[in-house]
C-alpha cells in the first residue's frame, strides 16, 4: 500500500511538470506568434506609408512639370490680367491649375501655383503652402526677366499622403534691346508704293544696309520737338491707368501724351510732324546706306541675335513647342495668333490680327513674305528674305527684313511702339532654375 500511494505521488509530480513546462512553450508560442503578427501589421503600415509617400512625390512631380509646361503656353498670366492665373489663393478651385495623373492604375492629384521667388526662397515648402492667407508665398512677378517660383502639391490615391516641392523658374527674356526704327532691312527699302511709318518715341522711321528708293505717295512722322520725355513719377500722375508699364509720356505744357497718343495711327494731328515723303525726299529720320546693317559686317543670323536673345534654330523649337510653326505658301489664317510663330519657306498672308498689346506676336518668316488684305500685327514682324506689303496691313511694334521691303499699293503703316516690344518679355517662355529643387 505504502509502495502504491509513493508511485502515484511521483506520477502525480512529474505530470504537473509536464504541464507547467508545455503552459510555458505555449505562453512563449504565443507571444512569438502575436509578436510576428505585430510586425507583420507594423511593416504592412510602413510600407503602405511608404508607397503613399511615393506616390505623393511622383504626384508632385508632375505638378512641377505641369507648372513649366503651362509657363510655355503663355507665361504665368495667360489672360494678361497682371496676376498669376494660378496663385496660393485659388489653385484648388481653378481647374487649369489641376493635374491628374495615373500611375500603377491608381489616380493621382496634383496642384501647381505661382509666387515670387525672393519671398518662397528663404521658406521651407511647407511652409509656402500653409503659411497663413499665403503671406509666404508672396506675388508672382509677370513682367519680363523675373524670377518666380513653382509650388506643386502632390497627393496620393487615397489623400492620406501629401508631398510640397518647391522649384525657382526663371522668365526668358525673348527680344534684346529690340530695334530702335520702326522698318528696319539689310538690304533697301521700297517706298514708292504708299506706307505711313509713324514713331513718337524715338528720332528714326527707317534704317536700311543699302538705299532707300524715293517716296510714292507715303510719308513719314515723328514727335514734334516740343513734347520732351517726362520723369515716370510725373506720368504716373498724368496717366494713372496707361497702358505703358513704364510710364513714358511726352508732354508739351499741360498736354500730354501717354500711349494711347504715341501709338494713334492718324497723323492730322498737332502731335505728329512730318519729315519724310515725296516733297520733301528723305530727312535725318531715315538713315540710308549704313555698312554696319549690312554683309560683311553683319550676317542675317548676326540681325536675327540682335533683335532676339535666341538663334533662329531655338526660336523655331519654341514656336513648335507651342505648336505655331507653319510652311510657307498660303499659310492657314493666324488670326487671334500670339507669341512666337515660324514660318518654314515663302508665303503669303492675307488679313487677320495677330497679337495683342498685352500678349503680342513674334512673327518670323524663314524666307521672302507676301502680305496683303486687313492684317493688324502687334509685335515684331522679320523676315528672313524680302517683305512685299499690299493692303491695308498695320504693324504695331516693328518690321525687320534681311533682304529688301518694298510698300506696295493700299494704305499700309508701321507704327513703332516700344510697349508691345516690351510686353514680349513678358515670362512665355520659362525654364526651371538648377539648384533650386527642394522638398524641405
């Protein structure tokens, strides 16, 4: 019995060994196991935040290429209100301001604006975005040879994730100092036939390489004397809203004329003097004849590069860009046309208005030019070979051509006008400024 009862107390011992020992390889199982479920969970997160993070980034991304690429359209101000047209204050309501793009099938929102770049510069980009009432952001310049910055706002498929970045894009300048004559050849110019060339800016209508045939029944006018350059602050007063963002205004006593004057195609006027026409042959305004307009001291390309801060060859790429580089012939209608536009060969062009004074035209033609009909041109006509006009065809701003121009019959006019020259520098064409990038 003794023997017995000493026999089950061991069993009885080394089974709740066993047990204690297989309740702790359990308890140890699971804590293995809900430890490796832990992670599990805890790499699951970290690479779905990564991959939102991702997302967000190429988001982005693309933002800033969608900002660049709608610089190249028109600059930041398409409709030359004087104001960024994507800007801190409304770029999630404006629609031109909205890119969505698709990666790994997911569908991806971005947002781009515009600020001056001086203010963003010293900001981190978050800060640009949530700074209050977008005082960090500061206001897009639009005038031309200025420095902004593009803001782009990329989120991922489910917006839990978002990502700033933050680029300087530089305005390219397109003109130099721009021609100083309203008609402007290498070769000579014809006016036998009837053109009205008018600039109350400057001291010159026609500057040619070669001769300048005698006048048929045109005619050209400058400033009267009596009106001389006012300070800007004085024309700021006189002309609170001109049209002329730099306030230049010639005034004579208490009259005074502000753009609106300088640029008025009449002429029966006390603010426009006659100097050249077929009476009174070629006065000091048109310079014949001058060797520094002409082969060998200066090529076509050599004209082309003073007038443009770009070769012919980049000039060209940016009208393809933008999808205004035509061949020549009969070109299709340009009417409502603006910046840049190539012509590739001969043409001829027949009526329409091309440029505006706020957005003006570029117009270049790779070889001789046939205009004719009612065409109104606010910008910069050149062409490469001869430029024969008929019709009533207006050219705001300035005529150039390589070869000879030759006024043919209707009422045509050149009417220089610094402004509309001025306005090409308007930022149509910006690049992003290396070194700048940064999403901190």
């Amino acid at each position: 019995m003794l023997c017995n009862s000493i026999h089950r107390t061991g069993d009885r011992q080394r089974g709740m060994a066993t047990l204690t020992t297989a309740l702790m390889v359990l308890f140890l199982i699971t804590i293995i196991v809900l430890y490796a479920g832990k992670t599990a969970v805890f790499e699951q997160h970290v690479a779905a935040n990564q991959f939102r993070a991702a997302q967000a980034l190429a988001a982005a991304n693309g933002g800033l290429d969608a900002g660049l690429a709608y610089t190249q359209k028109g600059g930041i101000d398409h409709d030359g209100n004087k104001n960024a047209d994507c800007n801190w204050g409304n770029y999630k309501t404006n629609a031109n301001c909205r890119r969505t793009l698709i990666q790994g099938g997911q569908t991806l929102i971005a947002y781009f604006f515009f600020c001056d770049e001086a203010t963003t510069r010293p900001l981190s980009a978050e800060a640009v975005l949530t700074t209050a009432s977008g005082a960090g952001c500061g206001t897009a310049g639009v005038s031309g040879n200025v420095r902004n910055s593009v803001v782009a706002v990329g989120y991922s498929d489910d917006g839990s994730a978002r990502r700033v970045l933050v680029q300087g894009i530089s305005a390219a300048k397109l003109v130099n100092q721009g021609p100083a004559a309203p008609l402007s050849s290498r070769g000579s110019v014809g006016l036998t036939g009837n053109i009205t060339i008018i600039n109350r800016y400057t001291n010159f209508s026609v500057w040619t390489g070669l001769g300048a045939s005698t006048w048929g029944s045109g005619a050209s006018y400058l400033r009267p004397k009596a009106f001389t350059l006012q300070t800007r602050a004085y024309c700021k007063t006189q002309f609170p809203s001109s049209n002329d963002p730099e306030f230049r205004c010639f005034c004579k006593g208490s009259t005074c004329l502000d753009h609106t004057q300088l640029v008025n195609d009449a002429t029966n006027n006390d603010y426009s003097d006659l100097y050249s026409d077929k009476k009174y042959g070629n006065n000091v305004d048109v310079i014949t004849d001058d060797p520094n307009m002409r082969s060998p001291q200066l090529s076509g390309d050599d004209l082309f590069e003073a007038i443009f801060t770009v070769t012919k060859m980049n000039f060209k790429k940016i009208a393809t860009d933008k999808g205004q580089m035509y061949s020549g012939g009969s070109v299709p209608s340009l009417n409502g046309k603006r910046e840049e536009i190539w012509i590739e060969g001969n043409a001829s062009l027949n009526g329409g208005n091309i440029g505006t004074l706020t957005r003006p035209a570029a117009l270049v033609v790779n070889g001789n030019l046939t205009t004719a009909g009612n065409m109104n041109i606010i910008g910069i006509l050149y062409v490469t070979g001869s430029w024969d006009t008929a019709g009533n065809v207006t050219v705001q701003g300035s005529a150039i051509s390589e070869g000879t121009a030759v006024a043919g019959t209707g009422n045509n006019r050149v009417i220089y006008d610094p402004v509309a020259l001025g306005n090409l520098n308007n930022p149509t064409n910006s690049s992003l400024l290396t070194g700048t990038w940064r999403d901190w």
